[in-house]
C-alpha cells in the first residue's frame, strides 16, 4: 500500500523578493533602521561589551570554512567534516556547520553539506518559516544508483521531519523507500536520522526563532561504493513558503535531482588472501549492506528473483517479520528449516514448463497469505515490534499450514470417503 504521505507534490508557492522583504535578514533586525547614536557608553563597559563579540567572531574566523555554492548549480561538493554535528535540531555551537558547504535558497534559507566515511549531514536552515505548524516538514532524498527515474525506484531512499499536532506540536522522523510507483513508508532505518527546532541563539544567519532541521544519513547504501549520488533536499510550510534544492527539483521525480560528490570517499570492501605451504587463509570484509536470502521455491516459479511477487514476499519476510530481534530469531529459524528441502524442490520446478506454471497457480494463496501478514504487521507495530514480527510469524505459518496441509488433507479425506461409501454400495 502506498503511503499517502509522500506521494502528492504539494501546491506552493515559493516565496520570492516579494513577501521576502519582512524576513529578518541574518545578521539584522526586522523593522530596525539606524538611529543616531544620543548617549554614551563609559570606557570600561564599552570594553566589556566589546569582548565577547571578539570571542565570538574569532571562534568563527578560526573555525574551517566550508565552501559555497550555487543553487542553480545541479551539483553541489561536500565537505569533509570537521566540526562534530550533535542532532539536535539547531546550531549547538557558533561554529558547528561552518565547515559545510554553503548553499544559499532565493531569501528563504540556507543548506548546508558535509560528509565524513560513513555519514553525510545535512542542515536546512529554514529562515523564512518563523513558527512551528502541523504540516511542516523538511525532506532529504537520497539516489543511491544516481540513475534518475520518472518515478520513485528501490534505491531511492527518503528521510522526512514532519511536525504535527497529534500528540501535541511535535515532530517525528519518517522513512520511505521507492517502489517504481511512488513512495511506501517503512520503519526508520539504522543509519537514518535527524532532528528539529525553532532554537536560533547560535545560528549564523538568524538568531530569532525560526525552523532548522538537521539530517544524518548512512553513505553506505550507495551503489558501488561510488562517490556521487542523486540529492534533493526541500523544506515546506503550509503558509505556502518553499525551499527546494535543487531549486525545480520534484521529490517524486527523480530525473530532476541534483547530485551530491562526496569529500570523503566510501570504504570499498577488500579481500585479503594469504598462502602458506600448508594453509591458505582468505578474510574477507563482509558486504555493508546485507545480501537477502532467496525464496527459492518462487524464485523457480516465477523465473526470477526480481519478479514482484518473489521481491514482496522476501520483503515481509526480511523486512517486516525480521526487523525485531526475536523476529530476526524466527526468520533464521524458518530459514534454517526451509533451505534444507527447498532446493531440490525448486530443482525441480525449474527444470518443467509445466510443473512451473503448476507452482504459479499453487503459490497465488500465499502470495495472499502474505499480504494478510503485512497488514497485521503494519497493525501492530505501533504498539510493539517484537509483538508485531512474533503476531506476523505466526499468522503466516498457521494460515499457510490451513491452506497447504489442512485443507488439502481435509479435501483428500473427503475424496476418499466418496471412494469407500460407493464402493460399499457396489
């Protein structure tokens, strides 16, 4: 099922010159103009007001400086962190962002990037949204192949802070993940994280209250360990103010993404091999993103691991039911059973037109069995995930077992019943 939340595009406008002229320009005071100086300040307080702006301003000049680009640039260069980032939603210190490349959005904010081996950070700094609403989020889009698309694929991945009165004005994180159709939402994953506030007291471009969202996303998710990926960053605020980066970008397209280069390059897994007279030892660096194991059986039904009932059905399996520990537990348990026989099974299928198309219309109730999973699991995660893996386990094993033991056998002794009575009338 898609997610309604992150498939419309939404109707705004962005704010231009315009309605840009009653935004506080950092560094300034809305509504102040300069005024004659009518009084003085005595020697010793002067001094004593002068010293912390000093302090201030060389933290800042002592700080590394990150580069600046443009926003009609369709790439952006990271840079490579230097200043710790602490999520907290706002500039925890002076000179925390500073060493981030700068991109600056018409008059309503500013994004800045920076990356170290594993992670990139990213900063929406939001001047021009100046109070929290419900409805107000910011969103990094992330993809991974850099191959563009018109719609959503499996390898765009989508990070969103939502601020909403639901449980009060609060915000939440949100993940999604393309499915060639659009956006289906899913469990944050590790890796993915960011933070939001109105706290401006250490920002450098605005210090009155205004929307700044902070992101950490993982790097090692990006297809061959490349250096580049596709990017769009936005903000939103339901008054109708935009940011997009890139400035006519659409999150839903991803033909229209920037790209992002990163200053620090991903670790590429190596294999090392050592050869003695009377051993060899090989170690090898495990993949940073795990390998699914294959459902067989419908794999050699279908043809393909890629067929999308094959896919859905991993997908529950890993994804949904594995995603707790003891879920994780019961899918390496099923799996140690299930890879035991599967193989001659599948073997056996795959070397038979016919037997094939008999397991596609043999599996049609499991492909259905497995839906009915999702939905419990989706259900239930809400009040606990471990709850929800060991409830989905369980509804998919007692629904396959009704479908592909009982009911078969009940059927069978149906069947022989008949056999035996009309004999008998013989």
């Amino acid at each position: 099922m898609e997610s309604p939340l992150y498939s419309p595009r939404y109707n705004s406008k962005k704010l231009g010159t315009k309605v840009a002229s009653h935004i506080p320009q950092p560094g300034f005071h809305a509504n102040s103009t300069p005024q004659p100086q009518t009084f003085s300040i005595p020697v010793t307080q002067s001094r004593a007001m002068k010293r912390p702006v000093l302090i201030a301003l060389c933290l800042i000049l002592l700080s590394p400086l990150g580069a600046v680009a443009s926003e009609d640039q369709r790439s952006v260069n990271s840079t490579a962190l230097t200043n710790t980032v602490s999520l907290d939603g706002k500039w925890t210190t002076p000179e925390e962002w500073m060493d981030g490349t700068e991109v600056k959005i018409d008059e309503v904010g500013y994004i800045r990037i920076k990356d170290t081996t594993t992670e990139l950070y990213i900063l929406v700094d939001f001047i021009a949204d100046t109070q929290t609403d419900d409805g107000d989020y910011a969103s990094v889009v992330l993809d991974t192949r850099n191959d563009g698309g018109s719609t959503p694929k499996s390898d765009d991945h989508q990070i969103r802070i939502t601020w909403s009165t639901t449980y009060g004005l609060v915000y939440s994180i949100e993940y999604a993940y393309g499915t060639d159709q659009g956006w289906r939402s899913y469990k944050v994953p590790k890796g993915f994280e960011g933070a939001s506030s109105i706290d401006a007291s250490n920002d450098f471009y605005l210090s009155t209250p205004h929307l700044i969202y902070e992101f950490k996303l993982t790097k090692t998710i990006v297809a061959d360990y490349a250096n580049v990926a596709g990017i769009f960053i936005g903000a939103f605020d339901p008054r109708g103010i935009t940011l997009w980066w890139p400035p006519s970008a659409d999150q839903n397209d991803p033909n229209t993404y920037g790209d992002v280069v990163f200053a620090v390059p991903i670790p590429v897994p190596t294999t090392t091999t050592t050869t003695s007279s009377t051993s060899m030892i090989t170690t090898t660096t495990p993949s940073l993103t795990p390998t699914p194991t294959p459902c067989m059986i419908a794999t050699a039904a279908y043809g393909s691991s890629l067929a999308q009932e094959v896919v859905y059905m991993r997908y529950v399996r890993d994804d949904l039911i594995g995603s707790s520990r003891v879920g994780r537990e019961l899918v390496e348990a099923w799996n140690a059973f299930y890879y035991f026989w599967s193989p001659t099974v599948a073997n056996l299928i795959a070397g038979n037109d016919w037997v094939r198309s008999l397991f596609r219309i043999l599996l049609i109730p499991l492909v259905g069995v497995t839906h009915l999973t999702a939905g419990t699991f989706t259900i239930l995660t809400a009040i606990n995930m471990d709850l929800a893996s060991i409830t989905a386990f369980t509804v998919a094993a007692v629904l396959s077992i009704e479908v592909y033991a009982v009911l078969p056998m009940a059927a069978l002794a149906t069947v022989l019943k008949k056999v035996h009575r009309s004999r008998r009338r013989r």
